[in-house]
C-alpha cells in the first residue's frame, strides 16, 4: 500500500489494529464521520499516530474527505 487516500479509511484501520488512548480514539472516532476536509493539525496528528503504529502515510488528497 502506497498510502491511505481517505482519512476516513486510515481513521478505521488505525482503530482497528492499534491500542490507543482515550483522547486519540475520540479524535479518529471524529474521523470517521466527518465528511468535509480536515484541518492542517489534525492532518498531523493523523499523521502521527499512522507512524507511531507502523502504517502508511496519507496521500496528498487524503485531508479532503
């Protein structure tokens, strides 16, 4: 896989497979039924948390729903 091109799908597959803390599975619980773009810092700290748990990054597009 070369990348989530849906924050939505990165969102689900992080909840998943991760053990995460409260405010972090709030936060992608959020993702999931958002439908518009996301902002630059939750963008990030998807990012993070994709990394932290050894997944692949989002796509260029991915932060437009």
């Amino acid at each position: 896989m070369t990348g989530f091109t849906r924050y939505q799908h990165a969102a689900r597959e992080l909840i998943s497979i991760a053990k995460l803390k409260p405010k972090e599975g709030q936060f992608l619980g959020g993702l999931l039924f958002s439908e518009g773009p996301i902002s630059d810092r939750q963008r990030n700290w998807l990012a993070i948390l994709l990394d932290r748990h050894g997944l692949p990054p989002l796509t260029q597009e991915a932060h437009l729903g």
